[in-house]
C-alpha cells in the first residue's frame, strides 16, 4: 500500500531543522481551499515547521509571501478540475498584490469582486469572466482568451488600469471579436493608463489619451476607422500590425508630431509617391517592415521616403531594396539598418554628422560592389557578405588585430585585395587638447575602441570613444596627468600583439628645438631634435634665412625638412650664422645655428646642490625656487605640505579616484570612492551587493552569499536544474524544475541534438515541447549567458517497457511491457524469475533459516543464510563536478552513532547519524522487517518480504561548491562464509560470481545485478527514478569496482537538496539446496525467519520530500507571436566600440 501524506509530513517534522515563522490560520486555512479548488495538492511543498503547519512561504513556490509571512501572489490553474472559481475565493488573503490563472473557468463577475489589494492580476486562457463596468485600479490588467464570444470595452472601464492588455481570438484565429468605444462623457482620467495592447476591427478614438498603443488589426479591419489615428496626437510610442490586405502608410499618422517610438507592420502597397515623414519631430525610432508578398512592394520604386523625421536616431528598413539613396539624410542618425535589403549598388559617400557621436551603419547580407569611400572611417558600419573590391581604407585594417571589436568580421566575405594581408599602419595622427576637465584626443586614424588606448599617467586612463577613428576623451578627474609638472603624456595602443607608442603635448607650448643638423649641400637636409613637435605634417613649417624648407616628416621628438634653395643660395657667404623658424601648430620658436658648427645645441640645467638654501631645482626649466609654507596644516587631514607650491599635496594623491582641495588636504572622492584618502571602492549594486553578498571595499567586490548568486553585483541567479519529467519517445511536453530565478535573457533548452521550445519559463519550472527521441540523451539549459547541463539526467520514456533479461524464458515467466515487470510462472521467482523460492521446488522442503543483525557500533547490517553471510553498508558519498571529477568525498563507513533521543515502539528500529560538514547531517535508519510490506516509490510499486533488511538513508542541507555539482552515494554490498557449530564445513565453499549485464541504465524502470555464492543469489535492485526536492526524476546508478567478495555501487543523484533513493537487495536460491542444510541455523540468536528469504536495502536520501508532484500543461498564449519586441524585427546589432 501508499504510505499517507500525513506520514511523510510526520517525518519532516522530525528532521526539519530550519524554524521560520507561521503564516497566520486564516490565511493557512485559506490556501488549503484554493488549492484544493484548482486541484493542486501536489504542487505544494511537503514541508512542515515546528508548528506542523505545510510551510506554504517556501521559494520556488506556486505561492509568494512577505517578510512576514502573509499571501502577496498566487501562481494557480485548475488541475482536472472543471469548477467554476469565484474572486471570493482570494477575499480571504489582506495583503493579496498578484493574481496569475490560467486555464480557468471564473465567474462573470470575476473582475470586479477581487480583493482591493490587488494590483497584479494575468489570466491566461481562462474564459467566463466579463468586462461590464469600470474596472478597479490594476497596475497590470493583463487577459489572453480564445473565445467566440463579442467583447465590447468602453475606455472609461479601464481608466484607471496603468497596463492594460486584452486579446481574445475565436477559433478561426485572426479573426477579431473586440471592440473599443470613448465614452468621453464617462472619461475623468487620461493619464493613469499608460500601455494599451489590443487587437480590433476598428481603432478607437484616444483623444487625450498618451499612453504608448500596440495595435493589432483583424481581417475584418473597417478602414474607414483609419481616420481614428489623428486621434492618437498624445500617444508617444505605436506599433501596428495589419497582415490582410495591402494598404499605404496612413497619411493620419505622418502628422503625429508628439510620437517618438513608430514601428509599422503592414502588407504596403506598392508607393505611388515618397513618404514624408519631415513633421514626426519628436519620434526617435521608425521601423518600417514590409509584410507584403516577397516583401518586395515598399522599395519596388526605389527607397520610399524623402523626408526623415528631423530628430530621428534610430532607422531600421525591412524588404527588398535595390538602389541606396544619397546617404545625406543619414548623417544625423545614429542606426541605419539596410541588412538584408538585396541592395545591388555602388556605396555613396557619408557626410559626417553635425554633432559628434558614434553612428553606425549596417549594409551586411546584400550585394553592394566597388571600394569603401574614406569618409567611413569615422562610422562603425557592417559591410559583411557583399560583392566590394579594392583595398579597403587603411583607417580600418589598422585595427583589424582588435579582436575585442571584431572589426574585420564586419569586412568578410567580400572581393577586397588587402583583407588577410597585414597593412602596415601609416595613417594615424593623433593630437592631444585640454578642455576643462577632459583630455581630448583627436585626429586621424584613431581606432574604433577606447580600451586599446592607454596614457603613461597614474589612475584611470581609459578613453572613451565619442566619434569612431577621430575623437576620444578621458575625463582628468580619473587620471593623474598633471603630476610632477608633466607637459606632455606618451600615449600608447595596444592591437593584438602590436604597440604603437606616441609622445603628445599636453599643454600649450611652442616648439622645443635640442639640436638641428645640416646635411650639407650635397642632399640639402635639416634634422631638428627636439620636442613638442607634432605628427601632423600639415601643421608644420620650417624657415631657414626666410626660405622654406619642406617638411618630409615629423613626430614629437624630430622635424626633418629638404631646402627649397641651397644655402649659398640663399644667403650671403661668409655669415656667422642662419636664422631657423620652427612653426608648429601657429607656435614658433626662433635659432641661430652657426654655419661653422651646423648644429645648435640647447642644454637648460640647474644643479640641486648650487641652489641657495631654502630653494629647489625645477629641472623643468633650470631655475632655483624658494620654498613656500601652506595656507594651513595639511596634517590634519592626513596630507602634507608641497614648498615648492605652498600646497597642500592630499594623502595618496586621493587614491586617483577624486579631487584634492589644496588648501587644506581633504579629498572629494568620485561616485564610487569611499573614504579620506578615496581608497575605498564600492561594491556595485542597488543596493550593495543586491543584498546577497558583502562587499570587499578594498577591491570593490561582492563576495556572495551563496553558490545561486552570481554577477559582479550578486545580482544574476545560477541556474540548476534538479528534476525532469520527460516525453516518451514520440516527443511532447517536457517539465524542468529547479531554480531559473527572475530573469531569462535569450533562453534555451537543448535535449540531445533537438531544441526544446519553451512554452513557458518562470523561477522553479521550464515547460518546453521536444519532438521524438530515444534512450539516455544530454540536457543543456541556457540562460543570462550562464549554462546549465547534464549528460544523464533525461531518458525518453519507452512506450513499450522492457522486462530485466526477458525473464530469463518464456517457461519461466511473462513481462507485462505496461510496467516492465516479469510475472514468474510456477515455482521461478526473483527479478528476472531467474531463480527458485525458498523452498526446494522439487520435493517442497524448506530451506535454511536466515538471521538478521543490526551492528550497534558500525552502523551496518547483515543477512545469514546457510554459510553466506551478506553484508549491505554505506560506505562514502561524493561531491561530483560538472566535468566528472570528484571535487570532495566522505569517508561514512565506522563513523555512524546511534542516536540515544529517538524513541521507537518498534525495537526493531534502529536509527543512527553523522555529521558530513558543517551542518549537515546523514541519518541511516534500519529496520529488521518482520513480515511482507508493499512500498510505492516515485510511482513504483513493490514488496518487500518478511525477513529483509530495510534501510532508509536522508542527507539534509548538504553545502554543494557550486550549483553545477551534484552527489553520488556510494553502497558494499559483501558475501562473507559464515559458520557455527552445526554449519561448519556442510557445504563446500564456493567462490562469488557478479553478473552485471542488466545493469545498464537503459530500463525505465530498473537497473540490476546477481552477486551468487554457495547457491545463494543475490539480486541488487536500483530503480530508475528518484524523489529529486519533491519531484519525481530519472537516475542512474554504475558498478565502481568488484573483487572476489562484494561489489561496489554508485548511486548518482542530482543537484538537490532534498533526495530520496530506493535500492533494494533479495536473497533466492539459485538451484536446490541440499537437505542437510535445513538444520543450519545460528545458536547464538532466535531465528526470525524459518526459510531463505528475502533481503532488501531501501535506501531513501535526503530529507523533507514533496512526494507525488505532477507534471501540468499551461496554456501556450497565442497572442504572444503578434507582439514581438520592439526590436525583434530590428536587427540591432552593435560592436563593443567605446
């Protein structure tokens, strides 16, 4: 028989060691009746506190609760139930804020008899509810219905809803049964409703109304309501969909000045006319996605438009488009989308924008031909798979080692001469300007990401990229570049393995000439060293005696120029001297170089140790200064007085992350710095750490609270997976359980080499449909850019179930395929009805008696029989990595204790326990079973006979390294001679014999193996499924090791932290046993058992158990597919350029 819930319960109160507080008797009493009404008694935790109250606040819980402990959501659908359920029914929760049904039959009034806290209610699929009146103040209304059913809604019922999304469908979907009248007379409130979702035939009038409106029209659409769109003047984001007929853009909605997101879905028709969008000033965003057949009407004619929005920065177009038009009115526009457009054209040259800004272009996937113009250097532009030829600009392959961007993927699969050959870089010129606080790099050739460049100055040196190529800015406050007087910074860039290193001024400062050189004559050449030279070569120029001499070169550091003119040209022989002019940038500096010397040479230097007392050499520019006392004690505040300023130098120099105040020494530490010195860093997060974690001010790192929280700021949960309810193997529904907290960015199941479309994805369960399969098959769940696998957790279900070793023949029994079960015929028993009862088949004898012992001391029990002795034991478990590896393992063999403060009226109970780590607890309970009982595990059903060993193992709060490891609990089973006075030497001792072949994983039901000694056979029973925190979940179990006595199992669980397991062992004969053994039986105990019987180990891990958790279908809503997101037609696509 199945053991009562209200014995499973008993038990968790006798191991539960976590005491949290009680929901209040109303509120327990309650749920008891909601969940009984939607039938969902198997979906609630088998837990109970010190109270005996189910504990019903759990996480990963159909039910939310507060911190203190009251009903704030439900997460219901009937279960099998077909009652119709009333809003009285949720009156009974005062704190009631989320309501989420689906599949529900409710009744009319539904609506409108809800408890006044609720402000979150998501029907799903649920029918019998009507809109009648004026809704109460939802915060989110949300209704997905398929009905035939006529639904009209004036708008002053939903008023006071801030989101409000109503669909419903009749069976010959997309026909549309709902329509929308303003009532204006009935309407005081315009500004609470702020998203309005709706499918209808007609548009409403939403005068007044500025809530963003996602619209979509049925097949019945009456366009004469198109007029309706003046109306929308107040609406600032709309997307519409209208796949029907072809139709123009409506000219009402080219006039709707105050948008400032449009995205438009249609079947267009082919423009007899350009569009103007010129009088949408304020919209941002504008997708045009061309629905009609081949997607090949909007562009026929060429591109539609002839005026852009004027302060449009996002541009996405989606159809056929042959020609590009003159990219001009792109300049301004931070997105252009062109992908996938089949343009077949030359590129035109880009203008550069008005303002700075990084502007990207995607051209990818058409076949545009010819060469890139230069004038995209200063864009970030997706020139993939097309037809280009040439060379590309060197503005580009400069960069083309920065794998961080990934710049030369946006240039594959094209024509171009140059692309898998390493351009040298010639183009790049940097300059270096200080505004305010802002260090300004401009130029030439600059690159395409921030973090490639670095400076030689202390603190914070990272660039940010304002304009691609040309413009970067590093904000000083961060940096230290004015230290010890620095008037001028090497700037460094760091391409793949190459580093381009360049000296830059940054200060105002007229050329510094060290040393010229003349060539002489011959090739007429001026070399002048020095510094705050430039690498523009357009801005320098040289004058010798008045003539030019034209500048072949330039860096910071050295000037080299040719002569127009020799110099017996140019001046009058013999002179002492030729007067040079260096001229950089409009700043001059002026020499004299002695023809006889021909060069020039300026060493400016004071020497520390000449300088009078009281003064300092500046080796900057040669001079002695006096010292200067501070304005005040810069000790104070920990920093110390600069003579040679009279300043204040802060302490730590405020760790380069804030401002110093000289006056005084104190430190304005930036967003982010903690502390007088600034070194302190804080953690990220609102709040800190997401409160689950503590921050590391030293580093400004989280270190979190527990293996589910990851992310800088603790704020991303790690998802596991710990249960699954599989398809068979044509496919169908699967159900995941586990942990996939609040947020699912792009995720994805993968079973074997199938993806599993996911129908529904919440905290604790994924719901996905996969198509046929077979056998043992790998598990992948992706999310948040995290993963999740396993390599054995999911096995079809077979629809015809196979019996352990087809019951050995058909003369010995039949496999009932319905349950993978052999029914033995005659006197055959055992699993595969392999083996003989007890008694001697032949002549009906007995067999020898069999004794049982529980050993006080290690924890172990054992089964005799004859001159076998079989002894079952726990002997280690093992934490196991993602890879296989064993990250820790437990020694449990000799270590068990009994424990002395559990009473049982059943002396033949015997309870023992030990701590693995921490507070973490095993308990082994074995039981000396004295008569037949008849078990149910996980949906299986068996006996256990009179005789047996039972034992029931529970790991409670086991502290797992990562979410990503799982444990596996290892068992001995050993087969020992055993003698007494009258079993010594009466039989022949013979070795043992370990038959493994049905233990290979691929029944749905078992795996097992025969371990035969002196006739003796024992089978070793390991199901296939477990009890996974409540859930029913496939399992494996593999042979670690045999010798000539026992054999080692491992038992492999998933990640949980409640586990139940059910091996079980049988003792049968394997042929008849000889007469003279009917009389062996031990002296020294009472024989329990007057035959061979059976022995079983049934071993249960873990602790409280949700037993009996059904999997359950949720309604797919179909509405869903209408409405992507506002980008999913997009193709945003951008590269990490900063």
């Amino acid at each position: 028989m199945k053991f009562p819930k209200i014995f499973y319960i008993f038990i968790l109160i006798l191991i539960c060691i976590d005491i949290s507080k009680s929901i209040s008797i109303e509120e327990y009493n309650c749920l008891g009746v909601v969940i009984t009404q939607f039938g969902m008694n198997n979906f609630i935790p088998n837990r109970v506190n010190a109270t005996g109250q189910i504990e019903y606040c759990l996480p990963l819980n159909i039910v939310t609760c507060d911190t203190n402990e009251s009903v704030i959501g439900l997460f219901l659908f009937q279960f099998f139930t077909y009652g119709v359920i009333n809003a009285s029914s949720f009156t009974c929760f005062p704190n009631l804020k989320s309501l989420t049904l689906q599949q529900t039959l409710l009744s009319s009034d539904f609506f409108y008899t809800l408890p006044s806290t609720l402000k979150i209610l998501n029907l799903d699929g649920c029918s019998g509810a009507k809109i009648t009146s004026k809704l109460p103040p939802f915060d989110y209304f949300e209704v997905i219905s398929l009905s035939p059913d006529t639904f009209t809604v004036y708008l002053s019922w939903i008023q006071n809803i801030k989101y409000f999304h109503f669909s419903n469908y009749d069976s010959n979907y997309p026909t549309i049964n709902s329509t929308y009248i303003t009532d204006y007379e009935n309407i005081e409130n315009y500004t609470t409703l702020e998203i309005f979702r709706f499918s209808t035939n007609i548009i409403p009038d939403l005068t007044n109304f500025s809530c963003s409106v996602e619209m979509v029209l049925g097949n019945s659409f009456q366009s004469s309501s198109l007029n309706n769109l003046a109306t929308f003047s107040n609406v600032i984001d709309f997307k519409i969909w209208y796949y029907t007929k072809s139709i123009d853009i409506p000219i009402q909605l080219l006039q709707l000045s105050e948008l400032q997101n449009l995205q438009i879905n249609i079947n267009f028709k082919v423009p007899s006319y350009q569009y103007d969008f010129s009088n949408l000033t304020s919209l941002s965003i504008l997708q045009l996605m061309d629905e009609s057949l081949n997607n090949n009407n909007l562009g026929r004619n060429g591109f539609p438009i002839s005026k852009l929005p004027p302060n449009l920065n996002e541009f996405y177009y989606s159809g056929i488009l042959k020609k590009l038009p003159s990219m001009e009115i792109f300049k301004d526009i931070k997105i252009v989308d062109f992908s996938n457009c089949q343009i077949n054209d030359t590129l035109k040259d880009i203008f550069l924008p008005t303002k700075y800004g990084i502007n990207y272009f995607y051209f990818q996937s058409n076949t545009l031909y010819g060469t890139i113009p230069q004038s995209y250097c200063n864009f970030i532009t997706d020139f993939n798979t097309n037809s280009f030829t040439g060379k590309i600009p060197n503005c580009f392959t400069c960069y083309f080692g920065d794998s961080e961007t990934g710049l030369k993927n946006l240039f594959a699969n094209n024509k171009f001469t140059n692309y898998d050959i390493q351009d040298q870089c010639t183009s790049m010129k940097p300059n270096l300007l200080v505004n305010g606080t802002t260090l300004i790099l401009y130029g030439e050739s600059l690159g395409f990401n921030g973090k490639i460049i670095r400076t030689n100055a202390t603190g914070t040196t990272t660039f940010t990229m304002i304009q691609p190529s040309s413009y970067f800015t590093l904000n000083l406050r961060t940096t230290n570049v004015f230290s010890k007087g620095a008037r001028s910074l090497i700037l460094t860039w760091t391409v793949g393995s190459e580093i381009r290193k360049f000296t830059l001024p940054i200060v105002k400062q007229a050329p510094v000439p060290a040393n010229i050189t003349y060539s002489g004559i011959a090739s007429n050449q001026l070399e002048i060293n020095g510094e705050f030279f430039t690498y523009n070569i357009q801005d320098v120029s040289v004058l010798v005696s008045g003539n030019d001499c034209l500048v072949t070169s330039t860096t910071f550091n050295q000037i080299k120029c040719t002569l127009t003119k020799d110099l017996n040209e140019s001046i009058a022989l013999p002179v002492d001297f030729i007067f040079v002019d260096i001229i950089v940038g409009g700043n001059k500096t002026s020499v004299y170089v002695r023809l006889q010397e021909t060069s020039y040479t300026n060493n400016i230097k004071c020497n520390p140790e000449l300088c009078a007392p009281n003064t300092y050499c500046n080796l900057n520019d040669g001079i002695c200064y006096p010292y200067l006392d501070c304005f005040s004690d810069c000790t104070i505040n920990n920093a110390f007085c600069n003579h040679g300023n009279g300043l204040c130098d802060c302490k730590n120099n405020c760790s380069n992350a804030g401002l110093c105040d000289n006056l005084d020494g104190t430190c304005s530490c930036d967003s982010g710095r903690l502390f007088n010195d600034c070194s302190g860093i804080q953690c990220p997060g609102t709040p800190i750490c997401s409160n689950h974690g503590i921050c590391d001010n030293s580093n400004g790192k989280c270190k979190c609270e527990s293996i589910i929280w990851v992310g800088n700021a603790c704020q991303d949960t790690q998802h596991y997976v710990n249960a699954i309810t599989p398809s068979n193997e044509n496919g169908g529904k699967v159900l995941l359980f586990g942990w996939f907290g609040s947020t699912h960015s792009n995720p994805s199941v993968i079973i074997g080499s199938q993806e599993c479309n996911i129908t529904l994805i919440n905290q604790t369960v994924i719901e996905c449909d996969i198509g046929h399969g077979k056998g043992i098959v790998p598990t992948y769940v992706y999310q948040n850019s995290l993963e999740w696998s396993s390599q054995t957790m999911y096995k079809y279900l077979s629809i015809q179930l196979k019996c352990p070793k087809d019951c050995t023949s058909n003369l010995n029994g039949n496999c009932d395929t319905t349950k993978g079960v052999c029914v033995c015929i005659g006197n055959f028993t055992g699993i595969d009805c392999g083996s003989y009862p007890t008694g001697n088949p032949s002549d009906g004898s007995g067999g020898p008696k069999t004794n049982t012992t529980v050993d006080d001391n290690t924890g172990s029990g054992s089964i005799n029989n004859g001159n076998v002795d079989y002894q079952v034991s726990i002997t280690s478990l093992l934490e196991i990595g993602f890879d296989g590896s064993t990250i820790k393992q437990y020694n449990l063999t000799d270590l068990w204790r009994k424990s002395a403060n559990i009473n049982y009226s059943n002396e033949n109970i015997h309870q023992f326990s030990q701590n693995i780590v921490g507070n973490s607890t095993i308990t082994s309970t074995i039981e000396e079973v004295t008569k037949d009982k008849e078990f149910s595990f996980a949906g299986i059903d068996f006996t256990v006979s009179g005789g047996s060993l039972k034992l029931s193992v529970q790991i409670l709060n086991y502290p797992y390294s990562s979410t990503l490891n799982t444990l596996q609990l290892r068992m001995k089973s050993s087969a020992l001679n055993y003698s007494t006075p009258k079993c010594a030497n009466t039989q022949g001792d013979e070795k043992v014999s370990i038959d493994s072949n049905g233990f290979t994983n691929e029944n749905d039901n078992l795996n097992y193996l025969t371990i035969t000694k002196n006739n003796r056979k024992l089978y070793g029973r390991f199901l296939s499924k477990m009890i996974s925190d409540g859930r029913p979940t496939f399992t494996t179990s593999n042979i670690i090791s045999t010798n000539d006595i026992d054999v080692t199992v491992a038992l492999n669980l998933p990640h949980c932290d409640i586990c139940l397991l059910d091996p079980d062992f049988s003792i049968l004969l394997n042929s008849n046993v000889k007469d003279n053994e009917k009389t062996c039986e031990d002296e020294t105990k009472d024989t329990k058992i007057s035959t061979t019987t059976i022995i079983a180990i049934c071993v249960s891990v873990g602790g409280a158990a949700i037993i009996g958790a059904a999997g359950y279908l949720l309604y797919r809503k179909k509405f869903v597919e209408l409405f992507p997101s506002s980008m999913s037609n997009s193709k945003l696509k951008k590269i990490n350029a900063k």
